[in-house]
C-alpha cells in the first residue's frame, strides 16, 4: 500500500516538473480569504462559472448533431428531439442554461454593484464583468437564431430593420449580419460561427482573465459602513484583514459555492424535465407575414419597450439609450473608485438597482402577452344576449355556444359586453363575407391568433353561420366584389360586331 502511494507521488512529481500547473492551481485554490467573505451573498460568480461549463459541454454535444444550414437547421433540431435518445433533455439543459445564467450575471452585477465591489483596485474586474454580461446576451441571441424557426426567422428580420437604422453604415451592418441581401443559408453560418467559435472564444478569455484578477486581488470583503476606500491604504488594509480573519478559499469559504451551484444545476435540470427545450416552432417561411415573433426570455422586455415606444422616438431611443447605459457601467469605477461601499450609506445605488429591476421585471411581464392575449377583464361565462338568439336555427345557435365555449368574448364585445381587444361582433357580416370569416377564424390574421388547431370543421362551420346572422340590424350583408364581378361577365353575353353590347354592361 505504501509503496502504491509513493508510485502515485512520483507519477504525480513528473509531470509537475514539467508541467508545473498543478501546485500553481492548488494555491489558488487555498488562497486566503477574509472570513466575512464566506456569505450567500458571494455565491453567484461561481455559479455564473458552473453554467458556463454546463453551456459549453452542452453546446458541444449538441454541435454533433445539428447542422448549421438553411434547410437542414430546422430538421435536426426535430431529429433532436424525437430520434435521439434524451436529445430534447440535451436542448433543455442548454436552453434553460442560458436563461439561468443570464439571471445568475445579472444577479451577480447587481450584488458587486451594491456592495461597492467596482471601486479601487477592482475597477478592470468590473469592467471585464460588464463585457462578460453582454457576452452572454449574445450568446442568448445568436442561439435563438440557430433554431431557424418561424419565430427566429422573422425575429432576425426585426433586428436586421433596427440594425438598418444605423446612420451611415446601416446598409453594410446589414450585409455583414446577413451575409447578403436576404436571411439565408449565409445569415446561418455567420451566427453558427459566432455561437459556436468566436463569443464562446472570447468569453472564456474573458473568463479566466476575471477569475485571475479575483485570486491576484483578492475578493471584495464584506462592506462595513464607515470603512471608506482610498487608494492609499486600502490595500494594506486588506492585507491586514487576511492575515488576521483569513481562512483558505477551499474548503472553508468555497462550500457554499458547491452547495448553490450544485442547487442552480438541479433548477436548471428541473426545468429541462418539466418544461423541455425551447422550439422549434414552424418552420421558417418567409411567404408567411403575419406573424408575431417573439424573443427568448431575456430579451422580453425589450420586446415590449418597442411595442410601447411612439414611432417618432423609436430610433433614438434603441441607439442612444444602450449606448449611455453601458458607457455608464464602464466609466462608474473611473469615476467613483473610492468612498463609502456600504449600501445604507448609498441610498442612490439602492434606488438605481430597485428602480432597474422593478422596470425590467415589468417590461418582462408585459413582454409575455402577445398583442391579442392579455390579461382579459372580460367575463366569459356571460351568456350570449337573447337578441341574438331569437329567430336562429339550431346550427346557427350551436355557433353561439361555440363562440361562447372558446372564449372569444375575452377579445371581442357582442350587445357591448365583452372584451375591447379586438372588434364588436354586432355588425361583423356586414364587413366580412363568410369566406372571409372562415379564413380568419381558421388561420387569423391582425392581431388576432389562428384557431385552426382549436376548431373541428362542424364548430367552425356553426360558429361561422351564427356570426353571418350579426349585421348589426338591417345592413346589408358583405359581399365579395370580385366574384360579383366574375359571375356578371358570365352571365353577360359578348358583344357582335352587329349586335352592341347591353347598356351598363
């Protein structure tokens, strides 16, 4: 046994002679720590670390199977899901990955941001930190985009219209993201190379040189109200600190890391299982216009701020607002690299994070409502009026119930009842004709969703004949001008050159 373990001890003494990364690793490890930086509140960046690691052996299995071409994208994301065994669990780890870790940086931001951790000397380490979170945005998107479904297709034709906006080299910020005139098999590659080789490359970079500024500095000790920071004495202040309450990072500090690491990875395994893998929806066409994409989680709120904003500041707003907001978090520790870390002593970064995670969690919210679904106020449960049922046959009155049992009255009104959402139906076969009706009940159109799925032909035909009865009294009913016309030109025989034509023909 003895001499097992001393054959292990020179195995392990040749390749350090050589190598020489294991005793530098080891010290890193065990690198002292003040003890009150053995909090919760100090778990967030090793998390951020644990889902990276998760996203890249994730991304890399899945890189095995997906092909990154227009019209093989959308087929081997379904292979995935249906052919190869627990390919869908593969696709919703990486998913919900990406969202947890979005919300794991933001987090983490957040608690640096509050506990004063940007100021002297770890303002590149902020910076760095910024640079990461926006890193890990775009990687959220150009995943999305690599699901080349009907919601990424068109949602790439939104962000191209914005990118176009850009004065001067909007045309060629366009080209370059599109990789031609056209989402197309180009558009594909250029963000599978992005996902996969250059944000990945660049991140990890990043990454390490981050964890390399956090062992060489140290990590930011608890925030203690009145300890201001100067950068004459703060680092033999923090030295002293260690030397009197330090404790090694492994294992005394880094437990509780392991244990909310190990609990963000069973949330995101939670996730996976109950929820499956995001997409993808149908599949990308670009004849299909109506349509109303909508992006990831993250990048909900962005969604509705734009729904929201007047067209007449759109533009400035989503070039002129990113732009100082970031500036800001770069330049805040240039500028207020010392002073007071304590958060009580700091009520403007307190309200500044309230205020920030208040309007995104809102925004958020709003964003998860498609124009034609939300929260309704209108009671479905109302029976339909008895003027509309008086002098109808039965098919007609089993439409009324249909129209009552899907709840249509949520978006529209009957007899000013209902919802306000979409139109009255009081006078709706006096605009649309029944062809009209069908198509738009079948596969909407507006804001109104498609019910194809929802509806068996004898519902839709019963829905349909009820609705031709509402003219709103005594108008005339809708009629389709082009076959009017059709059947007039049948009906009129042609002229001779003996015979005229008949008068008003």
């Amino acid at each position: 046994m003895a001499s097992l373990k001393q054959r292990g001890i020179d195995v392990y003494n040749w390749f350090e002679r050589r190598l020489g990364v294991f005793t530098p690793a080891i010290e890193a490890a065990e690198h002292p720590v003040p003890s009150n930086t053995s909090s919760w509140w100090y778990v967030f960046g090793s998390a951020a670390t644990i889902i990276l690691v998760l996203q890249v052996v994730t991304g890399v299995l899945l890189a095995l199977v997906y092909a990154p071409t227009a019209s093989q994208a959308w087929g081997s994301l379904e292979f995935l899901d249906h052919n190869v065994k627990l390919g869908w669990f593969l696709r919703a780890m990486h998913g919900w990955g990406s969202d947890f870790m979005i919300a794991i940086v933001l987090i983490h931001l957040a608690q640096v941001f509050l506990f004063g951790a940007y100021k002297f000397p770890r303002e590149l380490t902020w910076i760095i930190g910024v640079f990461l979170l926006l890193l890990t945005l775009g990687m959220a998107f150009t995943g999305q985009v690599l699901r080349f479904d009907q919601d990424a297709y068109w949602g790439l034709g939104i962000g191209a219209s914005i990118v176009s906006r850009v004065p001067v080299i909007g045309g060629p910020l366009v080209g370059l993201m599109l990789g031609g005139p056209i989402i197309a098999g180009p558009t594909l590659s250029r963000f599978f190379t992005l996902h996969v080789f250059v944000i990945p490359g660049i991140l990890l970079g990043l990454v390490a040189l981050h964890l390399l500024m956090v062992i060489r500095l140290g990590i930011n000790d608890w925030p203690m109200p009145g300890r201001l920071v100067s950068k004459k004495t703060y680092v033999q202040e923090y030295h002293q600190l260690t030397e009197k309450t330090g404790i090694p990072f492994v294992p005394d500090a880094a437990w509780k890391d392991a244990v909310f690491g190990a609990a963000i990875m069973l949330a995101i395994m939670a996730c996976a299982l109950w929820f499956g893998p995001f997409g993808p929806t149908g599949q990308p066409d670009p004849t299909i216009i109506e349509t109303a994409p909508k992006p990831d989680f993250a990048f909900l709120w962005i969604y509705a701020v734009l729904a929201y904003l007047p067209p007449s500041i759109e533009t400035p707003v989503l070039f002129i607002a990113p732009v100082i907001g970031i500036g800001v978090m770069l330049l805040l520790p240039l500028v207020s690299g010392e002073g007071e870390k304590h958060w009580s002593r700091r009520p403007v970064a307190v309200l500044m994070v309230a205020v920030i995670a208040v309007t995104l969690g809102a925004f958020t919210r709003l964003g998860m409502y498609t124009p034609w679904s939300p929260i309704m106020n209108a009671w479905t449960s109302d029976t339909i009026p008895t003027q509309y049922l008086h002098d109808r046959t039965p098919l007609e009155r089993q439409g009324a119930l249909v129209l009552q049992n899907k709840q249509c009255r949520n978006c529209h009104s009957i007899g000013g009842a209902g919802g306000m959402r979409g139109p009255a139906l009081d006078s709706v076969a006096s605009r649309l004709t029944e062809d009209q009706m069908i198509r738009q009940v079948l596969q909407g159109g507006g804001n109104m969703p498609a019910y194809g799925n929802a509806l068996n032909p004898s519902e839709t035909t019963a829905l349909v004949q009820f609705l031709k009865t509402l003219r709103g009294g005594d108008l005339t009913p809708a009629v389709d001008a082009s076959r009017k016309m059709a059947m007039t030109s049948e009906q009129t025989p042609p002229a001779t050159p003996n015979q005229p034509a008949p008068e008003g023909k």
